[in-house]
C-alpha cells in the first residue's frame, strides 16, 4: 500500500528530505521511501520536491512510520502541517505540529489504525477475500 504525505511550512524540500531521513529509520521502509519531484514553475531552474511517497506492507511497518512521522511533527514549528493520503481509498489525514504536541497520542493512535486497517485489507484483497478499499 502507498502511502503519500505531503508538508507545507517554511522551506517544504527541506522538510520533505527530513522526513524521508526519519522515515528510513523504520526497517520495514529502508529503501521503500521516494522523494516526488514536480517540474519547475516559471522562473525556477529546477524541479521541486512536492511530496514524499513510501510504501507499507506489514502491521509493523505501518505502526512505526505512524509513530515516526508524528514524533517527527512534534519537533516542528507549529505552522507545519502534514497531509497523508492513503492510496487505497483516497483518504486524507491531516494534522499539524501544533495538533502534534497537545494531542499526539491520539494523533498516533489514529493514523496507526488507518494505515494498518488500509494494509489488512489490501491483504485481504489480494487473496480474494474481503473488501479492497477502505
């Protein structure tokens, strides 16, 4: 299952590259974590980093990038804000880092449940039973 996540605050590539340095520290993503350029707008040189994608395919890979990336927002300025999107479904979480230092338990918690209930049930899809969206 991928998973999106998309960061708007001061200096978004710097971010993003962050993010994917936190990310990488979970085992069940090294190498499963992708920085997405965009084309460069008019009067830019370059592309852009506009998001980061990774995959999850195990419960445990998807409980510790949700602790990651929340521990990792908690250490942000509070006009950071985070947008996952889960591929599945279409789904879009989206949190801040003011958001992640009163509340980030329930942050945790809940991004730790959709993510895993999105993998249970893209492998419950690919063996042909249950449902295959969220």
């Amino acid at each position: 299952m991928n998973v999106r996540l998309e960061v708007d605050g001061p200096s978004v590539p710097d971010l993003l590259r962050d993010l994917a340095s936190w990310l990488d520290r979970e085992p069940g993503l090294v190498g499963r974590v992708d920085l997405i350029e965009k084309g460069p707008e008019p009067g830019q040189l370059g592309p852009m980093l506009e998001a980061l994608q990774f995959t999850v395919t195990a419960l445990s890979s998807a409980i510790g990038a949700s602790s990651l990336i929340v521990n990792w927002l908690q250490f942000r300025k509070p006009d950071v804000t985070i947008r996952v999107f889960i591929d599945r479904e279409g789904q879009v979480l989206s949190a801040t880092a003011e958001k992640a230092k009163s509340d980030a338990g329930e942050l945790e918690q809940r991004l730790a449940q959709e993510l895993s209930k999105a993998v249970e049930q893209e492998t419950e899809g690919d063996s042909g039973e249950g449902p295959t969206s969220l």
